[in-house]
C-alpha cells in the first residue's frame, strides 16, 4: 500500500477559487473541474472568504487601541521598576553594601 500526499494549495489560490465561486458566475462543480479540485474544498474556501470579508472593512482602530494600552501599560511597570531599583540601590548605599558584581571585594560567606 502507497502513501499519497495530500495537495496542499497556497492560500492565493484558495483565494482566486473561492472569489469565483463567491461572484457565481460558474457553479460551483464547473469551478472544481476547472481548478481540479473537490467540489466541497471549493464550497469550504467560499464560506471562509463570505466569513472574513466584513473583516477588511473594520476600523484598524481596535487593534490600534490594543496595542496603545499594552505600550502604556508596560511604561508604566517600566517606571514602577525603574523607581524600585532606585529605591535599593539608596538603601544599599545607606547600609553601606556594595552592588553584587560592581566592584565587590568582599565575600560574603554560606
């Protein structure tokens, strides 16, 4: 028994075969003979191009908003940090520690 490979199609054809079945100038099955393909990946690549098509006359704004809060959100745990760090290395200096790794002569045993 011999394995077959599946065809695997470019999603530019996808697109072309399903836009023709989607204006329906031809049927669906004249479309599938044309293209050599199954008359159910032709009705299947339609249905995908009807469900996504609303999709490229949204607003770009909502991903747009997404992304502006994620930015706003990590400056803002940037300067939490920022001021964390600040905060110990002062405490260091006033308890007269030396930064690990910066300069440190002393060690500090198990």
């Amino acid at each position: 028994m011999s394995k077959t490979k599946r065809k695997r199609y470019t999603g530019a054809f996808k697109a072309k075969v399903g836009l023709e079945a989607l204006m329906g100038v031809k049927t669906v099955g004249q479309i599938a003979r044309e293209y050599q393909v199954h008359p159910v990946q032709v009705t299947q690549w339609k249905g995908v191009i009807r469900e996504h098509l609303p999709e490229l006359f949204e607003s770009p704004r909502t991903g747009n908003q997404d992304s502006q809060e994620l930015v706003a959100q990590l400056h803002e745990k940037i300067g939490q940090l920022t001021v964390e760090v600040d905060w110990l290395k002062k405490k260091c200096r006033q308890l007269g520690l030396s930064r690990p790794g910066r300069n440190s002569s002393r060690h500090v045993p198990n």
